[in-house]
C-alpha cells in the first residue's frame, strides 16, 4: 500500500468525520488507559480519596481540554454541545456510582482489586456505548421521527425518576436473576484468587482433566457490562437529543466514563450527601426531551443556552443536595 492509498484511507469520513480523527482520539484513550493500568496503577492496591481526586482532575481536565480540540476541528457551537454532553453524561453517571458500590458489596470484592475491574469494565463499557450511539446516529439520520421517541423517552424518564422512591436499602446483586444465570451457567469459583480473572482447577469428577474458571472478578466485571447496558437507554438517547453530531456524542461519553472511574473512589464516602441530584437530573431528562419538540416547532434553542441551562440544573442540584443534607449520617 503506498502513502497516498493510506491517506486517502485515513481521510475517508467515518459517522461524519474523517478516520484519523477517530484513530487518533481511540490511541489517546488506549494510551490513558495503558499508562493508567499499567504503569501509575500497576500495582493492586486501595486509592485513597486524594489518590482519586488527583485522577478525577487529570480525567476532568483532559475531558475539557478535549473540548477546545472540537472547537478547533468543527467551531464554536459543536464545542458547546460537546460540553453539555459531557456534563450531562458526567452527571446521569452518579447513578452508576451508586450501583457500582451496591456491585461490588454485593459480591465481596475487595477494594484493593476494586481499580482493576473498573478499568477493565469500561473498556467493554466504550466498546457498547459507541456501538449503540452509532446505531442510535444512524436511525436518527436516516428515520428523523426516531429522535422524537427518544424524546419521549427521556421525558417519560424524567417524570417517572421525579416520583420514584430511592430505595434505603439498596439492591443485592448476588440474588439478581442475570447474575444466577451467568454463575450457573458459567465455571466459577467460590473465592477471590487473587487479581486474577480466570483461574484453570481440576474438575470434580476424579477425571483429572483442568478446565478455566472465571472468578469473582470477572463475574463483577459482567454485572457492571450488564448495568450500564442498562443505562445506556437513557444517557444515549440524551446525548443525540443534544446533537447528532456522532464525534461529539460518543467522545463526550467516552470522557465522562473515564471521569466515573476515577471519581468513584473519591465519592465512595460522600454519595449520600447527592440524595436531591435525581430531582435536578430528573429535571434536566424532561427539559432535553422537551427541547427536541421546541426545536421543530419553534426553531432551534442556542447551544449557548442549552449548556448555561444545563450547568444551572445540575449545579442547582448540587448545591441542594448538600444543603438538605449537611446533618445527614453516611
């Protein structure tokens, strides 16, 4: 293959934008994760709350600074929309964080392996979120009334978030249908072997024959995969309410996943203090909705707006929740 074969190949435009940008952005994530897992995280070990609020930073910051790359690649008004996805994205991921502690109590994972399976599960985790963003771009483009029942969706969400009651109690994940039939279904081990996913033990029929063993890791691994499935039919449908601009959705998401892991150990012992976000974010799932509508009818709101509006929802939130809740025990 000579070079101008390889350049024309590299500016063929892949969902709306040329494929080195896509190369390009997916070697800087791989390269994020790599010097993360494998060189300043290689060793298992419990991050404490500055360790992770030093990684949420360096996260949040590339995320931002990522920002003005869009502005630079496709102006001003992409740029902002890039960053009312990403604080939408960032936002809607504190439910995750709750159900990812509930996760990993439920199945007795120690919080020193607690890191590695993170990163592992949001490397599936980017791998499904841009596939269902593709195809979520690729309906919208091609069916324009989709983005209308994703509207609705996110209004109905909204609403049914509004009233829902949160559960004190929380949820166990060993007694989840999904998680009986992967364990039964699936060779896995009784114990934590160390960092280890796999595990190969000799069979108990006396044949002698070894065979592979996932263990508790890798089952904790397939729960979060499943959960943010899950969540997904929301935060996907939001961000191509936004725009659908597929480059800015799915490098927005792919940011603010980043961003979750290494928040999650920073707000492990502060999540309580978040119990009024489900109404800001409640709030802002009825008005993204509502703003698809407002758009066709009326014309387009000003992607200016749309991110001031934005950041006064969840920042009202914020301030909310910790005002209510400045005398509440963990």
């Amino acid at each position: 293959m000579d070079i101008h074969t390889a350049m024309d190949m590299l500016t063929q435009p892949i969902l709306g934008q040329a494929l080195w940008l896509w190369v390009f952005f997916l070697l800087g994530v791989g390269t994020i994760l790599t010097l993360d897992l494998g060189v300043f995280n290689r060793r298992d070990h419990v991050i404490n709350t500055a360790e992770s609020l030093r990684l949420t930073l360096v996260y949040i910051c590339l995320g931002l600074l990522f920002g003005l790359w869009v502005h630079a690649l496709n102006g001003s008004a992409s740029a902002l929309n890039y960053y009312t996805v990403y604080a939408l994205e960032l936002s809607l991921s504190l439910d995750n964080l709750f159900v990812m502690s509930v996760i990993f109590t439920s199945l007795h994972i120690p919080r020193q392996y607690q890191h590695r399976i993170l990163v592992w599960g949001i490397i599936g985790v980017i791998v499904m979120r841009g596939a269902m963003i593709a195809t979520g771009a690729v309906l919208v483009d091609r069916y324009g009334w989709v983005i209308f029942l994703f509207a609705a969706i996110l209004i109905y969400t909204g609403i049914r978030m509004f009233f829902m009651k949160t559960d004190e109690g929380g949820e166990n994940y060993a007694e989840k249908p999904y998680v009986k039939f992967m364990a039964k279904h699936m060779r896995v081990s009784d114990k934590i072997e160390g960092n280890r996913f796999f595990v190969r033990r000799a069979l108990i029929d006396g044949s002698g024959k070894t065979v592979l063993f996932a263990t508790p890791l890798f089952l904790a691994v397939c729960v979060i995969e499943i959960t943010d499935l899950l969540f997904a039919f929301d935060s996907v449908p939001a961000a191509l309410a936004v725009t659908s601009d597929t480059y800015v959705v799915i490098t927005a998401n792919i940011f603010a996943i980043l961003g979750l892991r290494a928040m999650f150990f920073a707000m492990q012992s502060v999540l309580h203090r978040f119990a009024y976000m489900k109404y800001a974010l409640s709030i802002l799932l009825v008005f993204i909705g509502l703003k698809v509508f407002y758009n066709h009818l009326f014309g387009k709101i000003m992607p200016e707006i749309s991110l001031s509006l934005t950041l006064l929802i969840l920042v009202s939130g914020v301030v909310i929740s910790i005002l209510r809740t400045k005398n509440v025990e963990k």
